[in-house]
C-alpha cells in the first residue's frame, strides 16, 4: 500500500515509511519482486538509488482486498443499530482527533509499544522483570 501511494519511491523511504529496518525492507521487496508483485527500476534522477513499481497483478490484488474489506465492512455495519452506528463515529472521531494531535496518554492497563517492540507499562509483566528478547 505504500508503494502504491508512493510510486517510484526507494528503498530507506520504504523502510522509514514502514518503520523496518532496512535490510528487512529489502528482503521483503525481494520477495515481493519474487512473486510478481513489485518491480525494482534505477531511479530517474539517481541511477544509483532504485525505484519501488507495483505490478498490474499487485494493483488488482490491492483492489480486490480493498472491495472484499468494504464488503466485509458494510455487512457488519448493515447489522448495527443506528445509535450504534452513531456511537462508532463518535469514538472514531475522538480517535483521529487525539492521533492527529499526537498526545495519546498510555490508557490504565495497555502497554505502550517501543519502536522496538519492547512492552513499557505492561501488566501482563510484574515491574524489573526484564523484557522478552524478540526476533523477526
């Protein structure tokens, strides 16, 4: 998706985009291009930088998934009651409105996520007990 919305863009916008490092950026742009669906190019102004294509077949996957979601989407809302329906615009409001702003305070109970993974606050894990070690 971000390929699609930025057509011709290299590999470390990707990677910062995306939030990867950008040798896992890399590798899945290899297995992108490996199945059909991402084509890698020199770049116009840099010959030395490479420019990131979707593939016709990514794009009609990409519109496929898309139609299949808004599908999904409908039906569920079609079962709603109005107040409800009401009620999720409301919340979805104030959740852009406070992501916009940037000033999310960590809620009573949800841990806050580093870029690294790393859990801060969470209360699944008692205080000092070091983090898990993750890989990808």
């Amino acid at each position: 998706m971000v390929v699609e919305q930025y057509d011709g863009i290299n590999l470390r916008r990707l990677a910062t985009l995306t939030d990867m490092l950008l040798s896992s950026a890399s590798r899945l742009c290899d297995r992108l291009v490996a199945a059909g669906m991402l084509e890698r190019e020199p770049g116009r102004y840099d010959r030395r930088e490479i420019s990131l294509h979707l593939t016709p077949a990514a794009l009609r996957l990409l519109a496929e998934l898309r139609a299949d979601r808004r599908h999904r989407l409908e039906r569920i809302l079609a079962g709603m009651s109005p107040e409800g329906r009401a009620a999720l615009v409301r919340g979805m409001r104030e959740f852009d409105e406070v992501g916009r702003r940037g000033e999310a305070p960590v809620a009573e109970g949800w841990p806050m996520l580093q870029p690294s993974g790393e859990r801060i606050g969470d209360p699944a894990r008692p205080s000092g007990e070091p983090p898990v070690a993750r890989t990808a």
